[in-house]
C-alpha cells in the first residue's frame, strides 16, 4: 500500500475526506484520496462521503439538491469506473473527468411533479446563487432534463453530461426532472455558505442553504 492510499485510508476512517472547504485545484494527494473513495469497495463508506453533498430540500418541486465539486467529480467518475467493472482509474482518467469543468461546480436539482400537471418537458425555471452580503449569481448555464418514470434511489447524484440533450416522452406524463446549474466556482468563497433559489420567473419555488466549507 503506498503512502498515499495508507493516508486516504486514514482520512476516510476518521471521516475528514469530505471535511473542510471546497478545493477548486486538486493536488496529486487530493486525487489519489478522491479514486480511494470512489473505488471502496465498502458502501457504506461511499454513502457516508456522499452525505455533506446532498441538501435535502423537500419544498415542492424540489427534493433535494446534489453539490458536485471538483474533488466529488473525480470521486463519481471513479465510482462509475468500478461500479461498471473498469480495471484502471488513475491521475490520467481524474484528469480527463475534470477537463471540461475547470474551477466549475454544479448543482443537480432533483424534482417531482404533481401527478396532474401537464408538463411535456421541464419548465423553464431559473436558478439563482445568493452570495454573503446579498449578491446574486447567475448559473453559467441551467441544462433541464425531464423524468417519464420512477427515481432510481440513490446516495450519489448521476454525473452531469455536457453532451446529453433533453429528450420528451412521446405522449408520456412528465413526472419529474433535474436541472444541473453550472456555476464559476472562483466566484465563490469556498469557507462560506450561499443560499441556492429556484424560481419561476418572479416566484420563489424553493429556497435551500448550501454550506460550502462542509464539502470538499
């Protein structure tokens, strides 16, 4: 075992890996700390990682919001990798994960619809960041994906795709969605707290907190 994953081991077992603040650059350690995590085979470790990133909302629409910073990225894309049988997953597959979003840090909002509602897509709703001292950020871009069926449950959020494409459902009731809102995460002060808003145009939808120095 190398010095690196022996830390990690450590780091996971006194719960510190998900612990401190938002780190917009991974180092070599933060990294190999992130593909330990992702490649436990012990769940309930992984599931305990995945805590301090879920805000539970539960205001309707929206059940909870998934935070996805650069450490969790690599985290995912590593757990991906083994949850599908992938062998390799080193610095190389960590970097290639976070290539597209340099400094970025998403948030996937998770949502049910009314049983009657008369959706055939998901509704333009907008995202708002509301930042110490009362400034508003606006997302870099909001991509909205409908759901036609059951939510598959689960700890962790899917990973955003960039190339992924809103689909509709042919006739099917809309009985859900995700937005993913991408925002500059250099615009943020990792230690700090900001407060994420859904709205429908001038109508607050939902309003959740977001501790950012809960995270890594």
């Amino acid at each position: 075992m190398t010095r690196l994953v022996a830390a990690a081991v450590g780091c996971i077992g006194c719960g510190a890996v998900s612990a401190g603040a938002v780190q917009l650059t991974l180092d070599r350690r933060a990294i190999e700390e992130a593909i330990y995590v992702g490649q436990s085979r012990i769940e309930s470790e992984r599931t305990k990682f995945h805590t301090p990133y879920r805000v539970v909302v539960t205001q309707p629409p929206v059940d909870w919001i998934d935070v996805i910073t650069p450490f969790h990225r690599v985290e995912l894309a590593a757990e991906m990798n083994a949850r599908s049988g992938g062998r390799l997953f080193g610095q190389r597959e960590a970097m290639d994960a976070l290539r597209d979003f340099p400094n970025q840090i998403d948030l996937v909002i998770e949502m049910s619809f009314h049983p009657l509602n008369t959706f055939v897509a998901v509704p333009p709703y907008q995202v708002e960041i509301l930042v110490p001292g009362g400034r508003r950020m606006a997302p870099r871009r909001v991509d909205r994906f409908p759901r036609f069926g059951p939510r598959s449950e689960s700890p962790s959020p899917a990973l955003p795709s960039p190339n992924a494409s809103a689909v509709f459902g042919g006739g099917q009731p809309v009985v859900g969605g995700t937005m993913i809102a991408a925002l500059d995460g250099s615009a943020l002060d990792p230690n700090q707290g900001v407060e994420v808003l859904v709205l429908d145009g001038k109508t607050e939808l939902a309003r959740a907190a977001v501790d950012l120095g809960r995270m890594r």
